[in-house]
C-alpha cells in the first residue's frame, strides 16, 4: 500500500515559480512510476507530467514542456513538480500518483494504482 501526500501549492502571480512535492510512504517507492495531472474547475483531468525512473523517461504533456520539470528524491520518497513561468491557465488541483507496472503508459490516469488528495495551484493575472 502507498500513501501519497502533495504539499507546496498556493496562489502565485503569473510568471512565478512553485515546487509542489509528493511524499511517499511505503519501500517500494523507487519501483513505481510517478506522475502528476490536474483538474481545473469544470474540466476533465489532465495529464502533466511522470517519470519511470526505472527506464530514464519523462514525459510532459505540450503545455508545460520547458516551463515543467519532474523528479524525485528516492531517498526521501519523494517526486517534484518543479514549475516555472505559471501561466494563469495553469490554475487547478494538481495530484500526484503512483504506478506499480512502470511499462503501461503513464500518460493515462487509468494506469495509476495510487493517487494523493491534491494541491490547489492558484496563478493570477
């Protein structure tokens, strides 16, 4: 079983950085692929960003690509959400998860075993 616990949220102007992270309880925290998506208000959620640290691959969806970076701390159980130059269209919950099969395609949610209760993410004008 993991638990996964998002910190680091807040309200920012545009063109601010934050740095959410994700803490993991569990060992097996350096076997799973991680990944973060959001859901703003009406809309459906979105993938952002995952690593399968077990095969060297990142992804990120369009949007965030050079403003995003992921990463992790497997000796703190930890993955990163580094994010630069926010936009306001970055506003939503931003959640953390957690795959046990590092080969599915950690794009989809529906791939994801474990999932954190999100971290509101507020970019104004």
């Amino acid at each position: 079983q993991v638990q996964l616990v998002e910190s680091g949220g807040g309200l920012v102007q545009a063109g601010d950085s934050l740095r959410l992270s994700c803490a993991s309880s569990g060992r097996a925290f350096s076997a799973y692929a991680m990944g973060w998506f959001r859901q703003a208000p009406g809309k459906e959620r979105e993938f952002v960003a995952a690593i399968a640290w077990d095969r060297g691959i990142r992804y990120y969806v369009d949007s965030v690509k050079g403003r995003f970076t992921i990463s992790r701390d497997s000796a703190k159980n930890t993955v990163y959400l580094q994010m630069s130059s926010l936009k306001p269209e970055d506003t939503a919950v931003y959640y953390c998860a957690a795959a046990r099969d590092t080969t599915a395609n950690i794009r989809w949610s529906s791939e994801y075993d474990y999932w954190g209760q999100g971290t509101q993410v507020t970019v104004s004008s």
